[in-house]
C-alpha cells in the first residue's frame, strides 16, 4: 500500500473517486489552552495492490509529544476492491473531528495505522496567540 496524500484540513469531500480538500493546516492557533478546534477533518488518499484487496482496519490517533493519547481516537474499515484487468485501487479517506481539544501549548502528531501498523504521521502545533494590548 501506498499512501498517497495524508491530510489535517478545514473539510474535505470526494466524488467519482476524486478526493477534494480545501484548508489543508499543521497549527492551531489559541489564546488559552485548552484549545478547542471546532470542527476538521484528516482525509486520506491511499492507493492498495491487488494483492491487498479485502477489508482493513484504519485508526487515527492524536498524541502529544511524548506519545501520550492527546485527542479523538478515531477508526474505521475500508474495503477495496480492484477492478478487473486493473493492479492497484486508491480509496479516499474522509473522518471529521468536532471539538478537538488539545489541552496544552506544544506539538503533537496525527498518526495513520493500517490492520494495526503505522503507515503516516502529521505534525500539529498548538501556538498562543498574542494577547492584544
């Protein structure tokens, strides 16, 4: 398996197999903590071999920078299927997140796991915002 883009955005959406995404970030900006982001979205492109065709299990997990559970644990299953006289299938990945709160100023990471292996990471950064004098 290939993963071919793996993204933290404002919204994504797909249709005829296109992934769209608008807003793609890697900080939050707050001027307390917690920061609470009210509504994204990761959204996933990854391309699979015939040979992988059949479900497999996909979770998300958000972590703090010392790999402490930090935000939404999020999973699901996909199936693919490969068409016939076709060697690889791309499947499009959309989980929406409401309400993350990450609970200190710093860095954290966004990993992808495949059937129980990690496949990507991203990092996200929680900054203060100045306060306006």
């Amino acid at each position: 398996m290939e993963i071919e883009a793996f993204l933290l955005c404002d919204c994504a959406t797909q249709g005829q197999g296109k992934l769209n995404v608008l807003g793609a970030f890697d900080r939050i900006y707050s001027p307390k903590v917690p920061a609470v982001h009210p509504a994204c979205t990761i959204a996933a492109r990854i391309r699979f071999s015939a040979i992988e065709e059949g479900s497999h299990r996909v979770k998300i997990n958000v972590v703090d920078a010392d790999g402490n559970k930090a935000g939404p644990e999020l999973e699901d299953n996909i199936t693919v299927r490969v068409g016939e006289g076709e060697d690889s299938s791309a499947r499009n990945l959309i989980l929406n997140i409401h309400g993350m709160k990450l609970e200190n100023y710093g860095d954290y990471r966004i990993d992808l796991a495949i059937d129980g292996r990690q496949e990507a990471t991203l990092p996200l950064s929680v900054k203060e915002i100045p306060e306006q004098k």
